[in-house]
C-alpha cells in the first residue's frame, strides 16, 4: 500500500488538476464522476483523471491518501478540495474558477 500511496502522492503533486474518479474522462463510470468531469470541460480548463476501477489497491489507496471515503476526489495545486457535491459548489459559487486560475499561475 505504501507505493500506492507514494505514487499517488506524485500523481497529485505533479497535476495542477487531478480527479481520480470511477472510469475515464471520455467515458465515465458513475453519474457523480461525469459531473464532475462535465464541470471541468465546461470551465476549459486542462485537468487529468486516474481511474480507479482499473486497480484496486488505486481505489483504496486514493480513499486512504485523502481521509474521504468516496470517489470521485479533486486535488487542485496539490490540495485535496472535495467529491462531487463540494465541487459543484465551489463551481455554482464561481470560487472553482478562481482557485483554478490561482493554481495555473504558479
């Protein structure tokens, strides 16, 4: 488990914008990772996705990395922000944007 979450601690240290999340961006797997996939492409901003449901020890580890116990999860600049529901909030409110742009600067 420790290379998982070593690998996962570099996967989300190197993407400014990462969601692990149940299958991929062309084709998600569960109506909450499409959501949040369909956030991204509707902001523009370039991001990356890991699917979980190709590894196991990835679906547990992300769970454990995090401390949240559901997926999909989005790490923006390093930074765990939330499953499904907090990003559509932070999207609704317009705070996403804001974060996204901050993060894209550095």
């Amino acid at each position: 488990m420790d290379n998982v979450l070593d690998k996962i601690d570099s996967e989300v240290k190197e993407n400014k914008i990462l969601v692990y999340m149940k299958g991929t961006e062309e084709a998600p797997q569960c109506g909450f990772s499409a959501a949040v996939v369909d956030i991204f492409k509707v902001l523009g901003f370039p991001f990356q996705t890991r699917d979980v449901l190709q590894n196991d020890e990835l679906r547990e580890g992300i769970k454990q990395y995090s401390n949240w116990p559901t997926v999909p999860q989005v790490f923006i600049n390093g930074k765990f922000i939330g499953g499904c529901d907090i990003t559509r909030e932070l999207y609704e409110s317009g705070a996403l944007k804001k974060l996204i742009e901050e993060a894209l600067k550095k």
